[in-house]
C-alpha cells in the first residue's frame, strides 16, 4: 500500500486532497516523498503565514517543550500572561480567552455574545439572536454549520441551534434591516475566505462600526484567516480605521506549527466569564503561549504585513494583466487573491491540477475560485514563478477548450 491508498482505507474521507504526498518544509517551499520540490501557494489557509519550519518559532517550541509544556489552567504559567497581553496590545482591546482552534475561538465569541445579550442588553431569556452572513466560514462544529448556508457543510448533521440570522454579505442595509431588540450581535468575517475571498464594499466595515454602535449590538469580526497580517495590515478591519468589539484570531497565531486560537474583547463583554463558565483544556498551554507569542514578535520584527502589503499589490498588478478568457475577475487584499473562473470554459479544481503539475500547491474554493496565498515571507522571484506557471496553465485549459 502507498501512502495514499493508507490514508483512504484507514482514513475518513472529509477531505479531497490533491494526488502529492508531502514530507518535509521549509519558508515557502515543500517538498513530496519523491524529493520534488513545490512552491507553496496555499500556506495552509493562512496558517502558515510565517513560512514552513520558521527558525525562530523552531527554536521557541523546542526550547518551551524542554521546559513547560501542558499544566492545564488549573495553574498559572510563566507564559501565558505575556502572550495574553500582546494580543490586547496590537488589538487595541482589553481581555483575551485562548483556545487552540479557530472555531473554538468562534464558539467562545458566540457564547461571550450570548452573556452580553442576556446580562448587559438584558435580552429575554433564550431570545438572543446573531446576525451572521451568507457564504460565512466559521469552522465546523454543529453550532457553526448550522448558521451556514453550505449544504456541503450542514447535510444531515441537524438539528441545529437556533438564534442566527443570515443576511446577505456587504450588505449594511440588509444588517440594519435585520436588527432586532433581540440582536446581541453581529458576526462576520472581515474578508470571506472560504467563501471565495469575497472583500465587501469600502466603507461597509465603517458603517456596520457605526450601526452596531448606535444599535447596541456587538460587532464580532472573524479574523481567522485574514488577520495577521494576510491582508496587508495586521488586521483586515483596520483598512477602515474602526476596531470591533471582538476579534477571533487562528491559524497564524501558532505560527505554522501549533493550533492556538483566541478571541479578543472589551472589558465588559470577556468580563462576564466567570470560573466554570468556559475552558478548554489545552486553552492557553505554555508552549502555545510561547510559540504564538514568538510568531506575533517574527511577524512584527519582519513587518510582514508590510510584505503582505507591498508583494501583494505587485502580485494583483500582475495577476491582473494576464489577459485569459478563462478569468472572470482577479480579486484580493495583500497576499491573499481569488481568481474567479468561468465554469463553462474551465474548473478550478482542474486548475488547481495542473498547477500542481507545475510544482504550485494551490486548490480551489467553492467550484469556480482558484485561491492563492502564499506565506508572507514570499520573495518576488518567487511571486513571478507562480504568474508564469499560472498563464502556462490558462493557456492549456483554454488550448483544450478550442479542441474540445
Ligand atoms: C479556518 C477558519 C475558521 C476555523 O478554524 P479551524 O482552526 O479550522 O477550526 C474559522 N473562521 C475562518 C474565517 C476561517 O478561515
């Protein structure tokens, strides 16, 4: 047996990976059990922003795990408090409650909502109501797959909790149409990701600022995937110039080696947690601590939202000069672009195929978006790279279109 032919007969089949099977990493690039070499253009849906197997976060982990590693929260540690402090310093906000992946942090958000609803807005009992969007991703727990408008992601796994509303996503006045004395909060991804980097009209983050503070209602951003620094800005909501009321933050925040999570408030709404109230127990271990901490100072001494920032705005330049029928529309914030693809002269997912066999690890989201975002730590060279093999696969799906 491969590895392959491993996985599928031992493994559940909730995934759909591409046909390489990778060993080993480094900074943007990875290589297969063959020794070939790919570029990285996918970093893990931001996950590894920092690069593969950065060295500092490296030698932070290794060290940390010599030291202290799991103690559970029934103590303290000489870590987390310093990590802790950092996330409400670069957010501007007060409190921060650790947990290791992102929809943890988004259920934490949803309940700290909920506890604001009830004891602040002084919503009846089991009324509260969220507003969230159409084509959200919040991750995969029952609750968050229930306020999704996926059938792929909620087909049979009701029955779901109730409390959500779905609005249409940009849209303000669809959200203020949609408030009610009810509403606790207001729940979006800043740019929609898995959505197919959906980025919504300039000027809605500012008026929802303004709507949820005149309103009453929380504003709760899911950063998961665009905050440190993906965008071009640490996170995608200071593009506006507003700070929500809470921020969820994954992914990049275990610097590419841990899952570490949290989500971000004021006082008055990360206040009401009480002892019993909420845990997890891997929530703000030391080594997390440690190593996200370290992945919050790499990414500010290599000022990679700067990068994201300035190599994005080249990468969208030359995106968008490629001229193929087969693109509907380049869109994207900093190192982070879809390519939308028009469906009935090609498919994403064969795209993503083919750049595969150029030695490009992208992959498709939903059906019709290719989606590129590489690690921040990304070089010119190798943003060139990735457009040259890029229009070489355009060129062969469109050839095969005019034989087809
Ligand atoms: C990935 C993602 C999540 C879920 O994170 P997990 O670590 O997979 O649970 C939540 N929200 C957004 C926007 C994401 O991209």
């Amino acid at each position: 047996m491969n590895e392959i032919e491993r996985e599928q007969r031992y493994g559940a089949h909730n995934y759909a990976p591409l046909p390489v099977v990778l060993s080993h990493a480094k900074g943007v690039w990875v290589w297969d059990i063959e020794g070939t070499r790919y570029l990285d253009m996918m970093s893990a849906y931001s996950a590894v922003s920092h690069g593969h197997a950065h060295p500092r976060l490296v030698a932070a982990l290794t060290a940390q795990a010599q030291r202290l590693a799991i103690v559970s929260r029934a103590f303290y540690s000489d870590k987390l408090g310093a990590f802790l402090e950092r996330l409400c310093d670069l957010t501007t906000l007060d409190g921060a409650l650790p947990m290791n992946t992102g929809a943890e942090a988004v259920e934490t958000a949803i309940k700290a909502a909920r506890r604001w609803g009830y004891s602040v807005k002084r919503i009846p009992a089991e009324k509260a109501e969220i507003i969230v969007a159409d084509g959200n991703f919040h991750g995969r727990t029952t609750t968050i797959v229930g306020f999704s408008s996926e059938p792929a992601y909620r087909a049979d796994f009701g029955p779901f909790a109730p409390g959500f509303v779905r609005v249409p996503f940009g849209d303000i006045d669809a959200v203020r149409a949609a408030i009610t004395p009810n509403t606790c909060a207001v729940l979006f991804e800043t740019i929609q990701g898995e959505g197919g980097v959906i980025v919504p009209p300039d000027g809605f983050l500012r008026s929802l600022r303004d709507l949820c503070t005149e309103q009453n209602v929380l504003m709760l951003l899911d950063e998961i995937q665009s905050g440190l620094g993906r965008t071009g800005r640490w996170f995608a909501y200071q593009h506006e110039g507003i700070v929500p009321d809470g921020v969820m933050l994954g992914k990049a925040l275990g610097g590419g080696l841990l899952p570490v999570s949290a989500f971000v408030a004021r006082h008055d709404i990360i206040d009401l947690f009480e002892p019993g109230s909420h845990g997890s127990t891997f929530g703000g271990n030391a080594l997390a601590a440690t190593v996200a901490l370290e992945a919050l100072d790499v990414m500010a001494d290599e000022d990679l939202p700067g990068r994201s920032a300035e190599l994005g705005e080249y990468f969208l330049l030359r995106l968008r000069a490629i001229h193929s029928p087969v693109i509907r529309e380049v869109r994207g914030r900093g190192l982070w672009v879809g390519i939308e693809i028009d469906p009935a002269l090609a498919d994403a997912h064969d795209l993503a195929m083919r750049l595969l066999r150029r030695h490009i690890l992208a992959k498709e989201t939903r059906s019709t978006v290719l989606r590129l975002a590489p690690p921040l730590i990304i070089e010119r060279a190798e943003i060139d790279m990735c457009v040259g093999a890029l229009k070489a696969v355009l060129a062969e799906a469109e050839a095969e279109q005019v034989t087809a």
